[in-house]
C-alpha cells in the first residue's frame, strides 16, 4: 500500500452531514407556512376551495401539485426539525450521564462497527425530492401549455435536464448497492484518538479481491454556512473543507479472507468529531473499488475522540 501526503483543499460537491443550514425548533417552525400554503393550494386543486375563474391561468391540476411541492417540503423541514430536537435530547442525557465519554453525547455510534453513511434525514431527501419533481412538473406544464417566451421554456428545459442528471444517479447507486450489497468497516479499538493509529478492517458481500483497484481516504471535513446571493434575497448552504486527508492505495493481493486490511496514523493535534455541533466537523473514511462496469463507493463516519484518562493524568 502507498499513502498520499496531508492537504488543504476546499471539496466542492463533497456531500456534508448537515442536511441544511437551519435544524431543530426552528427548522419546525420554518416548515409550517409551507404546510399552510401546500394544504390551501392542495384544497383549491381538488375544488375544495373556490378561485374566481379569471386567476386561473393554469389547470387545476397543476394547482394541486404544486400544493404537494410545498407540502413535501413544508414535511421534510418539519421531519429534520422534530428529529433533530429527539435526538439532540437523547444526546444530551447521554452526555450528562457519561461526562468523560464525548462520543456518547456527540453521535448515535454502532461500537466499532461502522456502517455507509447516508444523506440524512432519507425521508427528508424523499420529501424535498418529490417537491422538486411536483413543482417541475407544474413549470412545464405551465410554460410549454402557454405561449411562453423561449426564455422561460430554456429556464425549464434546464432545470428538466439538471433534474434527469440527479435521478440518474440516484439510479446508478441503486444498482450500486444492488450489485455489490452490503459494506461495513470494523475498527479495532473505539473510539479512536488523536495521535492514534486508526486500524480496521473493510468488509462486503462482494468479494473485494475481484476489484481491479482499491482505494481508502481518510478525511478530516469541517463544515460552515456559506451565504450565497444579493441582498435581500440571500440564502444559506453548507459547505466543506478538507482539514486532514490521507490515502491507502490496494490491489486485489491486499484481501485476505474476504477483508481489506488499513492503518491510518493520526496526528497528536487531530481535530476531533464533533457531529452534534452545527455546523459540523466530522471524519470520513471513503471506500472506492474499481472493475469494469460499476464500480463500490462507499464513505463511513469515523469516531475520532480526545483522549479524556490522557486529560486527567496531564492535570
């Protein structure tokens, strides 16, 4: 195995853990003048709710989908906001009760097992998803049923194209995860700590010795809410930068019994996983396996802790 050299770099595209910049009450708060406006136009476009006719530039129809665009998205914040007050409560009993454990208050972990990461929150990525497809069903239907300007109807086209784009890959993961089946990381010890060395072994249904090429990266991720727009109509998104990054290079010979040996040296100042905090910094360990025709990619969080016996004996 050959090990890459440390380096900073902003990662463009990199997916957080974070689902987006506003979580907990206020993220439920936020989600309910979307209900109120997706139930409203839902009622009008099952006729539940007279309109003067001469408002209607569009069929009904199209009125009650983009009442579910607003409805699934008013369910996916509410979704994120009420889950993450749960689980923030869970969090803290465990952090009062287990004070010199940081793990336990910071992230819900599996011991030393470790399991492929997912966007968070799937049924809010379900909901936001299908909003997106109503409202996109809505613009088409209004844009190429009309004399529109070509414009408008390049605008859709565009966001119809971006669209396809992402159901596309949402396809290939699918026939991913189909393909290869389940992939999971067993560490050694848990948690791990600055100055470590982090040592697992990789395992997966598929038999990783029939990969042409295999590649782990370690990554250190910090996370921060990037302000994007004029003012007046500005937003927010998460974004990352890369902190720590080494990589493990291995071919088929490296497998043994079915499982990918690795070792990762931590440096002694290795920022720590801190999930619970918004906005985050976590550890990632990414999984790339290379054949013809699809390929395994998989990202695991990686449970990087300080060292509290180190803290107490140095006091």
């Amino acid at each position: 195995m050959s090990s890459a050299d440390e380096r900073a770099a902003r990662l463009a595209g990199y997916p957080p853990v974070s689902a987006t910049t506003i979580h907990g009450g206020g993220a439920a708060l936020f989600a309910l003048p979307f209900l109120g406006v997706g139930a409203f136009l839902g009622a009008a476009g099952l006729g539940l709710v007279a309109l003067p006719a001469e408002s209607l530039r569009a069929p009904l129809w199209t009125l009650g989908l983009l009442g579910a665009a607003f409805g699934l998205a008013g369910s996916s914040l509410l979704a994120h906001g009420l889950g993450g007050l749960l689980k923030a409560g869970r969090l803290a009993d465990l952090a009062a009760t287990h004070p010199r454990e940081p793990w336990r208050g910071d992230h819900e972990w599996e011991g030393r097992r470790l399991v492929p990461r997912e966007r968070p929150f799937a049924f809010g990525a379900l909901a936001g998803g299908g909003a997106g497809l109503a409202l996109l069903a809505v613009l088409n239907a209004v844009v190429f049923g009309d004399e529109a300007p070509w414009t408008a109807r390049a605008i859709v086209v565009l966001f119809d194209v971006l669209v396809a784009a992402g159901l596309g890959e949402l396809a290939r993961r699918a026939a991913q995860r189909a393909r290869h089946g389940r992939v999971e990381v067993v560490l050694e010890r848990f948690p791990v700590h600055p100055g470590d060395v982090l040592r697992g072994v990789v395992r997966a249904d598929a038999d990783l010795a029939r990969f042409d090429a295999l590649r782990l990266t370690l990554r250190c991720v910090e996370e921060a809410y990037e302000a994007t727009g004029r003012a007046g109509e500005r937003s927010a998104r998460v974004v990352c930068a890369e902190r720590f990054a080494r990589t493990l290079e291995a071919r088929a010979a490296d497998v043994e019994r079915g499982a990918l040996a690795f070792a990762f040296a931590l440096p002694a100042d290795a920022p720590t996983t801190a999930l619970a905090a918004h906005p985050a910094r976590f550890w990632d360990l990414e999984l790339v396996a290379e054949r013809e025709g699809l390929d395994l990619e998989a990202r695991f969080l990686v449970p990087i802790y300080a060292d509290a016996s180190a803290r107490r004996a140095a006091a």
